[in-house]
C-alpha cells in the first residue's frame, strides 16, 4: 500500500515537470476567475450604495419642500388669527361703549323732556348743555368705532385670504381652524352691533318726543333747540 502511494506520487511529480504550461493554465485561470468575479461584487455593489443616497435624497427633497410650505401657511393663519383676535376685541370694546354713550343720551332726552315745563329758560339751557355734551360723548365713540371696524374688516380679508392659502397647499388643518375662526368673530361683532342698533333705535324715540313736547313748550325753550331735529340731519349727531 505505501509503495502505491510513493509510485503515485512519483507520477504526479513527473507529470508536473513534464507539462508545465498545464499547471500555469490552471493556475491563470482560477486567478482570473477570482479577479474577474471580485470585481463583479465590486461593481456592483458600489452601484447598489451609490444609487439609493441619490432617490433617497431626491425624495428628502420633496418632501421638505411641501413641509416648509405647509408650515410657512400655518404661520401666516396664525399671525392672521392674532390679528383677527385683536381687532376683534378691539371693535367689540369700541362698539360697547359707543351702546353705552348712545344709552347714555337716550336717558338725557328722556329725562330732559319730562322736565320741560317745568323748568326757567335758564334751568332749560343749562340741561341742554348737558345734553349737547352727551351727543358729542356720541360722536366721539361713533368715530372710533368706525376706525376700528375699518382695520378689523382689513384683518379679516387677510384672515380670509390665509385660509384659502391653506387650503391650496394642503395644510387643511390650518384652514378649517382659521375659518372657524373667522365664523366666530363674525357672529361676536354681529352681536353688538344688534346691540348698537337698538340703541340708536331706542335714541331715535327719544328724540322724538322730546321734540314733540319741545314743540309745545317752545316760548321757555333756548334758541336753536327746535331746530337742532331738521329733517336729513342725523339725530343725535347734529349741531346746536
């Protein structure tokens, strides 16, 4: 058995010195298929981790971009809301004490045309002063009120027009609240201005009968009282 093997190996050696290049072959070709297929994996992999960054970041970019977006509409809305919210508060303040001032002088004329009568001249010009000094107390908070609605109808187109941004961008969330929001403020200044109107509805009465029972007591009666209510003058706004 071991001269076998020793005979065989003597082949094998023999073989080897005999057909060299048969060896070199071998050897040329296992090395170039290795070389060749490392560089396969090589390639390819390098084109697998060069690809993917590229549509991940294309993607990232798109992304932020809608996300900015979306975000610079919610900052508009919310800016838009806190200017809506002030000159909201503002108005419903300024209309409230307008209501105040026009009550205020609903009670003078009413108060002032149970005394008629009842009064000398002098007392009778002495109340009228007062009087007088209520119609301008009106007027006063009749034009600040005005002022006011002018910049809160202002804040709500911008409120309006931020909405609808959202809207066009996407951001629904920021446009359901600011619309929400601008329904609500709605109805606050609908409210007092109702309000306001009735007093001026209430004012208008007064003057009426005081006017009516001036008329009848018009000899104690200060020059130009009974023709402070001429018709197309607004009446509680007009001049002595």
């Amino acid at each position: 058995m071991a001269a076998g093997s020793r005979w065989l190996r003597s082949c094998c050696s023999l073989l080897r010195r005999s057909f060299p290049a048969v060896a070199s072959v071998r050897r040329r070709c296992l090395s170039g298929m290795s070389g060749r297929w490392h560089q396969v994996v090589g390639v390819g992999l390098g084109v697998s981790l060069c690809a993917v960054p590229i549509v991940e970041q294309q993607n990232v970019v798109s992304l932020s971009n809608d996300a900015l977006i979306k975000r610079a509409v919610s900052l508009v809305t919310d800016s838009t809301s806190t200017l809506l919210s002030q000159t909201t508060y503002a108005l419903i303040e300024a209309l409230t004490e307008y209501t105040k001032a026009v009550y205020t002088l609903v009670s003078l004329y009413k108060q002032y045309a149970s005394l008629l009568g009842k009064m000398n001249s002098e007392e009778v010009d002495a109340v009228w002063q007062v009087v007088i000094g209520a119609r301008v107390d009106v007027r006063a908070k009749q034009e600040e009120y005005l002022r006011l609605e002018s910049s809160w109808m202002t804040a709500l187109r911008l409120s309006e027009m931020a909405a609808e941004a959202a809207y066009q961008s996407g951001a629904d969330q920021a446009s359901v609240s600011a619309r929400s929001h601008i329904q609500l403020v709605k109805s606050q200044v609908q409210e007092v201005r109702l309000l306001s109107q009735k007093a001026e509805t209430k004012l208008a009465e007064a003057q009426t009968e005081e006017l009516i029972k001036a008329q009848g007591e018009d000899s104690s009666l200060p020059e130009g009282i009974l023709g402070s209510s001429e018709a197309g003058e607004d009446p509680y706004l007009r001049e002595d």
